[in-house]
C-alpha cells in the first residue's frame, strides 16, 4: 500500500512540473532587441524603430560593419506601432535585452504622456536601459548610422555614455526609471542626453553625443550645450569621480594648459533663509590629481599649486553658473532645486508648489566651489620645450 501511495505522489509530481514551461520559445524562434526608439510623424502617429542583432560568426567576421536590422512601423498609439513590427519580423524580439531607448525631437517636445503609460505598464522593456533624446533626427535615422568600432549602433553609443563620463566628464547618463521618475516628481526636470548624426573624415555618417536635452513637465524646451552639460554632471552625477578639467594658466597670457582629472566629488543643493527670502546654496568639493601640463615653465611650487586650484575653481564656477543661468531661462528645474526647498524646508515648500513654474526662473542662488590638487601621478617634472 505504501509502495502504491509513494508511486502516486511521484507521477502526480511530475504531472503539475511538467506544465512549468508552457510558454517556451526555442532560440531560433526569437530575437534579440539591441535598442528602441519612438518619435511622432508629420500626421501626428507613432513611429517606432527597433534594432535586432543578427546572428554572427565571430570567427568569420574580419570587419566592423554593422551586423543589425533595422525595422520602423507605424500605429495610432506606440503599443499598436510596437505589435506592427511582427508583421515583418518572423521571429519573437526580445525586448528586454535593448540597451537604449531614443526619443525623437517631435515626441520629446510634443508630450511624453502615452511614453509613460506604455513603459510604464510594459514589463518586457527593463527600466535601467539608457535613455537619449535625438533632437533633429528620428530613431530611426540614428539606429542606421554608424559607432567606430561597433557591430552594433546601439550598444556603441552606450559604451561611448559610459566611457566618457568616466573619461572626459561632459554628460551624465540617465536611465529609464530615473527619467520617469523626474518627468512624475514635483521640484525637478530631467535633462537627457543627446544622440546627433556627425559625419567623419570619409564623410560617413556616424554618432555622437552632443549636449542634453532640458526638460520643463513633460516637454522638452531646450538643450544645454557641452560647457553647461558639463556643469550639470558636476552637481548631479551619482558617480564621485572621473571627468577632466582644463584651465589656462592663471600665471601669464600664454596659451599654456593644466589638465586635472577628477578623483573624489561632494556635492549639495540645500535652501537657506535670507533676508525671509528662500535662496539655494549649491556647492561643489573637488580633489583632482594634475593629469598633464603644457608650460614653459615650473609650477609645481606651493605658491602656483595655490593659484591652480583657484583657476581650477573659477573654471569650475563658470560651468555649474552656466547650467543654473540656462535652466532658468528654459524654466526647467533639472537641478531640483524645488525638491531640495521640499526635503530641507517642506513648510515653505508648501507655499511655493502651486507657483512653482513662475517662482523658479526668478529664484536667487548662490554657487561655492572648492578644489584641492592632491597628486601628480607619476612626476613633479615639467617638460618645458626646447628653443
């Protein structure tokens, strides 16, 4: 009896196991997503673009071309657009290996409503992909051109977000959940990179970042350029070190140059009461290691090191007021500078909220910089050229 009752527990097992993979789909059956992209048409319908990776033989392939597929459709809603692409594609697209997802200028400055409900309700599209704003170009037109050195477009401008962020400093990338959820928080705007089309030497079209996309509610208003990109990511940026900074000399009116790169960053935004007027401090600490000099002459001395960081933080100063003066302008807080009145002064917040549009671009602030050099890597020794 017992042998037969064990015997029964055992099929019955293996009768609801069985069932666990129901809705399988074999490799051959799918594809595999590297990037998506959605803009508006001229009629006002969604565009939706998305990237596929063939599959490739690495022992075969000798060059670095492109190894993707590129298909557009159209809907009257981005869902009904995304589901169309099965009509051309006889595979099931993976979606959640995409990398990137690009927003075209005419969806970005129209309204990204509908782009939120459809991520947001969309659970095959993973919420740390990188988001990009292409600001002339459709998605489409960006997925065909080129990375250097990239089979793929897609997974080349990722690279080149993470690279340079850790390399030259210029641009912060922002990742899905964070957009959304700076486009649904009172007190801050997101700012986004931008993808452009560029040409090189042969004249080929190939990509690049260039400046971020600034963001009032749920409409793009503007960009900011390379210089107050770069002082966004100074105040902004999650990472505390990396980037570069270049000075002139603050010693004579040569052409001669310091690079520092960045080893360690603090920064706040906090509100202050002054005068019974809400001002914001913003404030930036730096230790930075001297990376390279062009000079003639010997600065490694306690007295020009002291000068160096000076020039080091007016430079720096300049940035960060740059990003402030042009996201006034723009009225897009995407320094959060409402939600800091909110998590340090909420009474007053409760004041400013409902006028907050109309507060921001007048709003006073104020920006202290300071800067430290700490090393200078593998020499004290200035190779002054020979005449």
């Amino acid at each position: 009896m017992k042998k037969k009752l064990k015997l029964i527990i055992f099929i019955l097992f293996f009768l609801f196991t069985e069932s666990g993979c129901y809705n399988r789909l074999e490799t051959i059956q799918t594809a595999v997503c590297a990037g998506v992209g959605a803009t508006l048409t001229p009629d006002n319908r969604i565009e939706f673009t998305v990237q596929l990776n063939k599959p490739v033989n690495p022992q075969k392939t000798t060059i670095f071309t492109q190894q993707v597929e590129i298909l557009s459709t159209k809907g009257n809603s981005i869902t009904e657009a995304a589901r169309r692409v099965m009509l051309a594609l006889p595979r099931v697209p993976l979606w959640s290996h995409a990398d990137i997802f690009i927003i075209g200028g005419n969806l970005a400055r129209k309204d990204l409503s509908f782009l939120m409900d459809f991520i947001s309700r969309n659970r095959n599209l993973r919420h740390d992909i990188a988001v990009l704003v292409s600001p002339d170009n459709t998605p489409e037109e960006i997925l065909n051109s080129t990375c250097p050195l990239s089979l793929c477009s897609s997974r080349g401008i990722l690279r080149i977000l993470n690279f340079q962020e850790k390399n030259l400093g210029s641009y912060r990338k922002i990742n899905m959940y964070q957009f959304f959820s700076q486009l649904d928080t009172p007190g801050i705007d997101p700012a986004v990179p931008q993808v452009v089309i560029t040409k090189d030497i042969k004249g080929n079209n190939i990509l690049t970042i260039k400046g971020m996309a600034v963001f009032s509610g749920r409409k793009m208003v503007g960009s900011l350029n390379e210089m107050e990109s770069r002082g966004y990511r100074l105040i902004k940026t999650p990472n505390k070190s990396g980037g570069i900074i270049s000075i002139k000399f603050p010693f004579n009116h040569k052409n001669e140059y310091i690079d520092l790169e960045i080893r360690k960053l603090k920064n706040s935004i906090k509100p202050l009461k002054k005068d019974n007027k809400v001002i914001i401090k913003v404030k930036a600490d730096l230790y930075v290691n001297i990376f390279g000099i062009q000079a003639e002459q010997e600065i490694l001395t306690p007295e020009k090191i002291g000068l160096v960081e000076k020039a080091a933080e007016a430079a720096i100063k300049k940035d960060i007021t740059s990003c402030i003066k042009k996201s006034q302008k723009l009225n897009g807080d995407i320094l959060g500078f409402g939600q800091a009145i909110y998590r340090y002064m909420p009474e007053e917040w409760e004041k400013l909220e409902d006028n907050w549009q109309q507060i921001y671009p007048l709003i006073k602030w104020e920006v202290e910089v300071k800067v430290k050099i700490k090393d200078t890597y593998l020499t004290h020794k200035v190779y002054t050229p020979q005449i």
